[in-house]
C-alpha cells in the first residue's frame, strides 16, 4: 500500500462503496485519509515486543462479565451470542437494495474478481 492516496486512489475507494463524493469534498477526504495513513504508520514504528496480542481491545474475563466466553475470544466474550430483533422493516431495506436473491442483498465481489457480478 503506498504511504500517501492519490485522488483516483478516493475515487477508486468511493466506487467500491457505492458513494458518490462530491468534487468539492474529495480534497478534505484526501486530506483525512492521508492523516489516518500518516497515524497509522506511526503505530506501525510503535515497538511491541513482549505485548501480547488481544483478540478484544478489553480484557473480558467471568468474574467481569459472568460469562465464561467462548471461541474466538480467547475464552473471553462480552455477553451472550444471540439472535434478537431490529426493528428494522426488512421489507423497506431489500427493496432499497441494488439487487437481491430472495430475501438477501446480492453485492458485487470486491476481492474476488471471477465471481458472479450483481450488477
């Protein structure tokens, strides 16, 4: 990845997400975005030896949450996983979607590139 965007680096970006940035934005998002590189990179020189990675940023642990985690989480989880509604009419949402397959949003595939199109 290179250390700075370009403005069709944006473009390409807002292309993949389906946004449609305005000309006179596209200067300020550049701007932004090469600063999250710019910090980004400056974690990068951060020396972490000895610092064991963390599969959540919080230590959960039972005596915290009550719960004795599971997989994933290295043994640790926040709460319960488990279905509930909402509240969003599904309905209102697939019919705003570009495409669908029955009662799923079709996207196109970004990575890879033989993949059906749904477009």
């Amino acid at each position: 990845m290179p250390n700075t965007l370009t403005g069709e680096d944006v473009q390409h970006i807002a292309e993949l997400a389906r946004l449609d940035i305005p000309a006179e934005e596209e200067t300020q998002l550049l701007t932004e975005l090469n600063s999250i590189l710019e910090f980004v990179g400056q974690l990068q020189q951060v020396d972490t030896t000895g610092v064991e990675p963390l599969a959540h940023p919080t230590q959960f642990t039972p005596e915290k949450t009550g719960f004795s985690g599971g997989p994933g989480l290295g043994g640790q989880q926040a709460r319960e996983d488990e279905a509930r509604p909402s509240g969003l009419d599904v309905d209102a949402l697939l019919k705003a979607a570009p495409a669908r397959e029955g009662r799923c949003v079709k996207v196109r595939a970004v990575f890879n590139t033989e993949s059906a199109d749904a477009s």
